[in-house]
C-alpha cells in the first residue's frame, strides 16, 4: 500500500466544527502541495463559519468579510461539507476512527462564564451570549426573548464582546436596519425603552480589555451620549507607573479616549452610555423575581508582586437600579464526549494541538484548534496561526507514521453513513442555496443579508425537510 498522503492514498482528515479555526486547518494543509489530503468539515448547524456568523457582530460586517477566504478554501476540490452534523449524537468517536487518518476538534468555547454571585439566576439576568447570539440569529437561540422595556441595562465586562452588546443597545432602528441582524431582533430592538446602558469594569481604564476602534467608537454612537465619571478615568499610581514602563500604543489610545469622555459635555441623545471603573458585582437584587438592581464594590487598583496592577474590594458599596442584565466576563469550551478535557481551563487538553491523555500522553489521530485549544482569547486571525501550530505536529505525526488506521478511506463511505445516521445533513452546495436566498433577500432590503434562523426553513429551502 502507497504511504498515506500520496496520490494513491490520500490523507483522510475530519474536521469537526467550521468556524475559523476549522477553516484555517483547511486553508493550512492546502499550503502542503506536496500532500495529498481529503478534507471533510462538519458542523452541528446547518450553517458554516462559526462566530463569524453568529458572534461577530451584525454592524462590523468588514471583520465578517473573511468568510470570502474560507470560501476559497472550501472549493478545494478534495473538501466535502457536512452540516447539521453533530459530533456525539449524530456521529461519534467510533464512526470518525473508522474513516479518517487523523482527526481535528475545532469546536469553540460557546459559553459564558458565570458571575458566581447571589441573583444570578433571576429573571432579567442573561449571558452576553444568549444576546448576541439571539440578535445574530443562531437558531439555537432564536426563540429567546428579552425585557427590552426595561429603560436601564448594565452589562458586567468591559471587554469588545460587552462593547458588542452596548453598542446593539445603543443604535438607533436605521443603524441596525442595515445590517444582518436577525429579523426578529430588529424588530424587538425598534420597540426598545433602553435608555441608560452602563457597562461595568473591575479594573481601571489602562487595564480594559477593549481594543481601540471599539472604544473609540462609542463616542460616534448618533443617538447616544457616552459619559465617563472623571474620579474612574483618572488612573491611579500603579497604573501611571505600569503604562509609563510598558509603553503599550493600545492602552495609550484607550486612556486617551476614555479621558475625553469623562471631559464630554452631554449633547441630549436619547440615549446614555456610561462606563464604570473598578467596581465589581457582589449581588443581584430582584424584586418578585425579576432583576432590579445590582450591587456593587467600589474596587481600588494596586500593583501586585508579580507587577501587574490589580484590583482589589473596598467596603463601599453601590446599588446600581437596573432591570436588565448581561454578564460577559469570558467564555469556556464545553467537553465532548470521549476527549481529555481540562474542566477548570474548558479546553481540550493538548499541547500545540495534539490531543494528550491525562498522563500526558498523546491520543494517536486526534487533535485541536481555535478557542477549544487554547481557551478564548484572541481575534478570527489568532486562529490562523493556532491552526497552523496543529497543522504542522499533524504532517509531523504523518511523516512519523503516527496516525490512525481508518476501515473505509473511499471519500463515499462517509457520505453513505451519513445516508442513514443523518440524511437531511447539509453539503456545502446546500449551503450556497442558503447564502444565495439571504444575499437575495438582502438585496432587495439594502441589506447584506436576510438570515435564515430556523433549521427547519434552511431544510426546507435546500430541499431536506
Ligand atoms: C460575541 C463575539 C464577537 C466576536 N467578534 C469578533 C470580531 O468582531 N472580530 C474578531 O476578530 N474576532 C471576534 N470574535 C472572536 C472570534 O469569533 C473567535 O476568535 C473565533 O470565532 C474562534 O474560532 P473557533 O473556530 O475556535 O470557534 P467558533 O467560531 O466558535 O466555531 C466553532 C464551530 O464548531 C461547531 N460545533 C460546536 N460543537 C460541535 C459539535 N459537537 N459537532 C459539530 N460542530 C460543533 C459550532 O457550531 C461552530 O460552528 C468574537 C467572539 C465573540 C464570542
């Protein structure tokens, strides 16, 4: 038999999980010319791109544009789609060992982390996700609602995801008429009594983990004032001291923007964005059950040994009235069934990629990148060269012969599998079906596109229902 990898025998990849990460494995190997690899993706949804489509959000359409180079990718001919595929319900472990040399997870970190404090679970009280989420029509989350009659919302976390759900609170309905937005989430945004939005930081400014395009641009919101109180923008010791030291361009251009707010006149907006520093939620108050305000602790900042400067509690407390909540205080992978997974990390455990047994040994054939890899952290590009760290240990572990020794290497095995464990899945032919309606409806409403939010209605539009 020909070595695996050649003309006669190609490499066999599964992918499972088709948001950045999934496709830069994809546009990685392709870069092997030398290798002669089959490629095929699943993905629970319909749907591909991961957080491209259903995170990233709806008015940032230029960081959506990179779904044009996993296009590319994809039309390799040697790549075959599979959505509305789940790994562990519809195929498992046993399935993937049996058609493919090696494996890759690139599943993403879906959840929200929890804020561990009493009230959390009161009504009102969401995850950035569930929003985001909802507002980006994943059909998981479509049938969701939310209080938006509610005229204050805090938002705990201040960084470019909780910029994200601030910003979708502030714009008016023609802002957000122009993008992809859900359907449904316009029109429940149009209804919106919010007025005040407060997003609320533990640390201080020069500690923020927003970038500066995202600060910057809530000072250009058209019907929202933003305000920063000067005693918060104006930074202590230890951070004048950490800035001095690290020079950082970025934390430069943060401090300056967030001083210009607090030195702002309000103009009368109808709206009000106000961002909170070095304070920290200690409790949900509800009132029949329903969130009312949230108490906090005013935080100061100190330098800690090992040099970062850090928060910590005072004994001043603060109700802040608020009706509606969003915590976003960072994301974790959730395990899969038959992979080592690191619970307190939420990562699947690795290293540089290649799946390890908790002894530290490696799991021959599997391997991860993206968020499950190395937690949540990271822009769509981080990805790439996260993929390409997996990618080369994978041709490494191939020259070594270290791979899987798959039953059915013929690309139609798994097609007829999936014939019977699932026949409505999704090829990518499909999927063009679906981009070419929403481009098309989109058109027609100045929009880039209208979204299909249901699995049922992409089923029956690409003739699988
Ligand atoms: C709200 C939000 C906004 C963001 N905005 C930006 C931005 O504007 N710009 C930017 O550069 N970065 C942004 N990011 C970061 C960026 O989205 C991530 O870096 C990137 O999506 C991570 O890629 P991934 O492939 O690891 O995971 P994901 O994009 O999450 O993709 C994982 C895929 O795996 C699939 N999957 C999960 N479980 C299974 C299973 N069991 N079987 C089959 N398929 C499965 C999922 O359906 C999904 O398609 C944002 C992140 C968030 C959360």
């Amino acid at each position: 038999m020909s070595a695996v990898g050649s003309a006669e025998n190609p490499l066999r990849v599964a992918i499972v999980g088709s948001g950045p990460a999934g496709f830069y494995t994809v546009s990685n190997f392709l870069k092997h010319k030398d290798l002669h690899v089959e490629m095929d993706m699943f993905d629970r949804l319909p749907t591909p791109f991961g957080l491209v489509r259903a995170g990233v959000a709806p008015d940032h359409q230029k960081d959506k544009s990179v779904m044009r180079a996993y296009d590319k990718s994809a039309a390799s001919p040697n790549f075959r789609f599979y959505g509305n595929v789940e790994y562990g319900s519809d195929i498992t472990m046993a399935d993937l060992q049996e058609h493919y040399h090696q494996i890759m997870f690139t599943t993403g970190a879906p959840f929200d982390r929890d804020l561990d404090i009493p009230g959390e679970d009161l009504t009102g009280s969401h995850s950035a996700t569930e929003f985001v989420a909802w507002y980006n029509g994943h059909p998981d989350f479509a049938s969701r609602s939310f209080d938006l009659s509610q005229e204050n919302v805090a938002i705990v976390g201040i960084g470019n995801v909780a910029m994200d759900v601030a910003r979708i609170l502030c714009k008016t309905y023609d802002e957000l008429a122009e993008t992809d937005m859900a359907d449904y989430a316009l029109e429940a945004l149009k209804r919106s009594k919010v007025k005040n939005v407060y997003l609320l930081g533990r640390r201080g400014p020069a500690q923020a983990a927003f970038t500066p395009p995202e600060i910057k641009e809530m000072g250009e919101l058209v019907d929202a004032d933003v305000t920063v109180r000067s005693d918060e923008a104006k930074l202590d010791a230890a951070s004048l001291e950490a800035m001095e030291a690290e020079a950082d361009k970025n934390v430069e251009k943060n401090v300056a923007y967030i001083n210009e707010y607090s030195e702002r006149e309000l103009t009368g907006k109808s709206r009000l964005l106000t961002i909170r520093f070095l304070v920290s939620p200690t409790e949900v108050i509800g009132r029949d059950g329903q969130v009312c305000a949230i108490r906090m602790v005013k935080n100061e900042a100190y330098q800690s040994e090992d040099g970062a400067v850090r928060a910590r509690a005072t004994d001043v407390f603060e109700d802040l009235p608020v009706g509606l909540l969003f915590r976003s205080v960072g994301y974790r992978g959730v395990a899969l069934p038959e992979i080592p997974f690191h619970e307190s990390w939420g990562t699947i455990l690795n290293d540089q990629g290649r799946v390890q047994n908790s002894d530290g040994s490696q799991v021959t054939g599997l391997y991860t990148a993206g968020w499950i890899k190395r937690g949540p952290s990271g822009v769509i590009g981080t990805n790439k060269t996260c993929a390409q760290e997996t990618v080369n240990c994978m041709v490494e572990d191939l020259g070594k012969g270290t791979h899987l020794n798959p039953e059915h290497t013929d690309p139609q095995a798994m097609e007829t599998l999936l014939q019977t464990r699932k026949p409505n899945y999704l090829s990518w032919t499909d999927w063009k079906t679906l981009d070419e309606i929403e481009h098309s409806k989109g058109e027609a409403a100045g929009r880039p596109r209208v979204k299909f939010t249901s699995v049922r209605e992409m089923l029956a539009a690409t003739g699988k229902g």
